[in-house]
C-alpha cells in the first residue's frame, strides 16, 4: 500500500459505479484495488482496519461494483432528456446527427414549444412524436408537434385506442436515419403501453410499464397486475443487464435505471406474480387530477380545446 502513495489522491467522485468503504480519515476505493491487485485476494477497509477478504466475498457484499458497463452511445446518436415539471413527464429527443432526423417520445402539450424549437435549434428534422401509450396525467403534445414541426408524424400502439399518423406493434422497427427502435408491447398498465428498445444504443424506454424502483399503477384505463408483471419480465427484464432503461414520469429526481438494478432493487417487481398483485390492489393511490381531461384529449391525439 505505502507503494501507492496517498489513498486519498485515488478518491474520485462518487457515481452509481464506484463504491466507497472506510472510516472518516482513510477511504480506499474499491474498485481501483480489484483491478490493481488482480488476484484473488482484496483489501477492504472496514471501521478503519484492513481486513484481506476473497474476491468472492467482494462480489458477494459489494455486487454493485462488479456490474456490467453501460454501453457508451455512439457518435452518431444524439440523445436529450427533457422534463416537464407539471406532470412529471420526461420527454426524450433522439436523433441521427449525419442525416438529421429525429423522434420525440412521450412530448406534453404545454412543451410543444420547447421541444420544436430545440428540434429546429439543432437543424434537425422531426420524423415522429411518439407515445409510449395514452397517458392519463397529461396531453399529449404529438398533435401540436405536427403543426409546429410540418412533415413530422405522430405514432402511438394501435392497441391504445387513440388516433394518430401510424399506429405500431409488437416487433416493428421504428427507423430515423440509421437508427433504429424495436417496439415491444408492454400491456398491464394501459392495454396500449408499449417499450422501445434501440439495442445499438443499449437502451430502451419504457414509458408507465416500469418506473425507477417502481412501476405504473393498474387501478384504471384497463390496467391488469398479472399482465403487468409479466409485460416488465418477459419484455423488459429480458433484455441484457446494462441496458439502461428510461422511464416516461419520476416523482423523486432520478433520471434512468437499468435492467441489473431493476432486478435487483425494484420493491415491487422483485417479489412473486402473486406478491405483486396484492402489493398493487393494496396501493390506495387517488384518483388521476388530470384525467377527465387527458384521455378524451389524448384519444384524439392531444388536438382538441382546453376548458
């Protein structure tokens, strides 16, 4: 260890990837010494005292460091998260940066604005404004997009129920310039919730189906437990550990996820189908505010006159 100079110099800011064991004088960071060692002895730092563990142990107590690297977007790829504060709706911009065109996913009507000027601010061209479903807590913004950006289209599931420029389904690749989404149909929370995965990107989008350490309630608009937490697990939880996943709402600051976290971390979704199901009739959340006034609106692409 003196061999390593000061412990201190080797501490980094802390990230969802690297992890901190020690006392307030002596921190080593963990990480670092897996890979220096490289055998299959450590050290960890527990109460200010060293103790050697095995490898094993660290992976056993510490997974979270041991988790598979995300996978870095390519040049290629613009990606932009956006939020609406109002309803708590992310908002994501994705494009092709060579040829220019881009989607929008989940837009609110109130940022219509916003978001087709960042479209034209970055000299991109809108090819979609996409829903990952009918939401109930705000209007959809697709159907102004297509005014305020000519040429774009809105795109829903045509499981929803909604109108819109193109309706899509399980397996359909949707395409802006070289890049690609994969649809999967996620039902439980809306019979019309659907997931869009870019593999190359290592990423998916997952709209109401699951939430960060959550999921989309199931006590209205055709909502079904069961189907639910089959949707998450047979769509979703399917696709390779380090996909980083991002939701369409969060109530509590946090911006993505991913499957290995979700996994293992998600209260509700880590229990049995049964556990489940009583966990969410037993949730006695109150009734969506914006409702009576998001689902006509929404049916009819978000085009319609605001009381």
């Amino acid at each position: 260890l003196k061999s390593l100079g000061r412990l201190n110099s080797f501490r980094q800011a802390s990230t969802d990837r690297s992890f901190y064991a020690g006392s307030d004088d002596l921190r080593v960071n963990i990480q670092f010494l897996a890979g220096w060692f490289s055998t299959v002895r450590l050290i960890k730092v527990c109460f200010g005292r060293f103790i050697l563990v095995s490898a094993g142990s660290v992976m056993r107590h510490h997974h979270c460091i041991m988790s598979p690297k995300t996978i870095p977007f390519s040049e290629d790829f613009l990606f932009r998260q956006l939020f609406d504060t109002q309803s708590s709706t992310y908002t994501y911009l994705l494009a092709d940066v060579t040829n220019k065109e881009a989607v929008l996913i989940d837009p609110v009507l109130e940022k219509a604005e916003r978001d087709a000027q960042l479209v034209k601010d970055l000299g991109l061209n809108l090819k979609y404004a996409m829903n990952t479903h009918m939401h109930a807590d705000h209007v959809t913004g697709s159907g102004v997009l297509k005014k305020l950006v000519p040429g774009s289209r809105s795109l829903i599931s045509r499981c929803s129920g909604a109108k819109a420029d193109i309706y899509v389904e399980e397996g359909q690749d949707i395409e802006f310039g070289r890049h690609r989404l994969e649809v999967r149909a996620t039902p439980g929370h809306t019979n019309g919730c659907v997931t869009y995965v870019c593999h190359e990107q290592g990423l998916a989008f997952t709209g109401d189906a699951l939430l960060i350490r959550g999921c989309g309630r199931t006590d209205f608009q055709e909502g079904d437990s069961k189907t639910l937490y089959e949707s998450v697990h047979k769509k979703i939880f399917s696709l390779p550990d380090n996909f980083k996943l991002y939701p369409a709402h969060d109530y509590k600051g946090q911006t993505s996820t991913t499957v290995a976290e979700e996994k293992q971390y998600n209260p509700r979704l880590t229990k049995s189908c049964e556990e489940f199901v009583k966990i969410m009739e037993n949730l006695n959340l109150p009734y969506p505010k914006m409702i009576d006034v998001a689902l006509p609106a929404n049916k009819v692409c978000g085009l319609h006159d605001l009381p």
